[in-house]
C-alpha cells in the first residue's frame, strides 16, 4: 500500500511518573518536564502526551489524586504552545486535563468515548488485552490481526456512535502481545489502516517507540537483550514502516529524527507515488 503524501504527525511522549520503562523519573519536577517538553517541541513534535500513571507491564495503578497532581501543572503550562494528549484511563483526569487545555485522549483502557464525546476532544482507542498487571504473562489469540481489527473496528463504531469527532485507532504494540503478535501487526499495518479508514477514523496511530519486543532483534543475534536506550534503530525503522504503510501518527521518545523521517517520507521520498 503507497504511503499517505500528508507528512505523518509525531507525537512525543512526556512521562511525569516515576516507573515509566523508558523515562520513569527524570521528568517528575516540573521545571524538568517543562524543559524535555520544549525540547520534544522543538525537534518537530506535533503533539505532546502527557502520562502520569505508568502502563508498562506489571505496571502498578496510582490512585486519580496522584495522576491529577502529577500531569495537571504540565498540561496547563504546555496548553498554549502545542497540542496536548493526556494519557489516562480515568475520566476525571482526562475531564480535569481537558478543562486546562488538552485536547486529545490517549485511551489505552478503550473506555473514555464518552468522556471525549461529551466534551467534544479527540480520542485515541488502543487495544489491549488484560491489564498492565498482567497482560505480558500469556498473551494468546486465535488471528491476532483479524481480532485486533475487529476490536478496533468495534471501539471505533461506538466512539462514532456517541458523537467523537476525531478518533484515532491504535493495534496496542506490546500491550498483551509477544514479540510475534507484534510483527505480525507491524506487518498487516496497510489493511488496519484501510479497515479504519472505512470505518471513518481520523487515522491510525503506532507507538513502537523503545519497546522490548525491539531489544530481540540485534546483528549479530545476542542472547541478552538490547537495553531500553540501545533500541533507536529498531524504534526509527518500524516507525518509518508504519509511516510506509499510511500510519498518520506515530507516538516516540526520538522526536527529532522520527520528524526528520517523517518529512522525508511523506516529501522527497513519496513512497509508493509515480514518477
């Protein structure tokens, strides 16, 4: 499938948690989060996502009052000057959010449409299977992307049916999926995005970024795997294929070089276009 000639949105992540796989802690304080913020806009990100609850596996909730007072001073210090994601699960957090400017929910519950409907914001429908809790301990499917379209296609229907306007559908990379089920939805990317098309979505959106699914792959082939900060390659590389495959947003720790790449594909390059 040729690629989207419009330039692909990058959206880049902002963890102010403590136990984030990838940045847990070095963004806590606000004056820190401010600064990586200004930094991931700089180097392009179109979109900013603030997360205050980790949801790597095994992952352990924190209660509404600790999201709120972690993401809150973020999202309204960032309001004016980008685009803001919450990342959340609750509804009082992405009702509080909204109110101090976002205007997007990244939803990996599948749960906050009407939250998004009634408020009149984006929303983003991920699929998971389980919890964080547990959703890495036996991941199994019948046809992993037959049943994440079909989940997908379904979240979609609903979110449609209740009045969202701006609705993004997301295969989960990694969330309840092995390192196979990954691939084979990075794979099937083209007819996802199709499907989601049809069904009347905004777009798809992938987030690969620094996963551990990637720290399989190295050459030559180790037997430990790659280290969260040594999976650039494997993040840039399957970023750019979902760019290929008409992916309209990717979700990145490396904004600066997922921009560059982004432009490059969907400008110079136009995959897939005549001539």
């Amino acid at each position: 499938m040729a690629a989207s000639l419009r330039t692909p949105l990058v959206m880049g992540v902002l963890n102010v948690t403590p136990d984030s796989f990838s940045d847990g802690g070095r963004f806590l304080r606000l004056p820190d989060a401010i600064a990586h913020a200004e930094g991931l806009i700089a180097a392009g990100a179109d979109i900013v996502d603030v997360g205050g609850e980790s949801t790597r596996p095994g992952a352990s909730p924190v209660s509404t009052d600790e999201e709120l007072r972690r993401v809150l001073p973020v999202v309204e210090a960032l309001a004016g000057s980008v685009r803001v994601s919450i990342d959340t699960t609750k509804a009082p957090v992405a009702e509080a959010a909204i109110a101090a400017g976002a205007t997007l929910v990244n939803d990996v519950s599948g749960l906050l449409s009407p939250t998004a409907a009634e408020l009149g914001v984006g929303w983003v429908a991920m699929h998971r299977q389980g919890s964080p809790a547990d959703m890495q301990r036996n991941p199994s499917y019948d046809d992993v992307v037959s049943d994440v379209r079909q989940a997908l296609l379904a979240l979609l229907g609903r979110a449609a049916a209740a009045g969202v306007g701006e609705i993004w559908v997301d295969p989960g990379i990694g969330f309840g999926k092995t390192a196979a089920h990954n691939l084979a939805l990075l794979s099937q990317l083209g007819g996802l995005v199709e499907a989601a098309r049809e069904g009347g979505a905004t777009g798809v959106l992938v987030g690969t970024s620094r996963k551990s699914f990637l720290g399989s792959f190295a050459d030559p082939p180790r037997t430990d795997k790659l280290a969260t900060d040594e999976r650039f390659e494997g993040s840039l590389a399957t970023a750019v294929w979902a760019m290929t495959q008409g992916v309209g947003m990717v979700r990145v720790h490396d904004v600066g070089a997922t921009a560059r790449a982004a432009a490059l594909v969907a400008g110079p390059l136009q995959v897939g276009a005549p001539g």
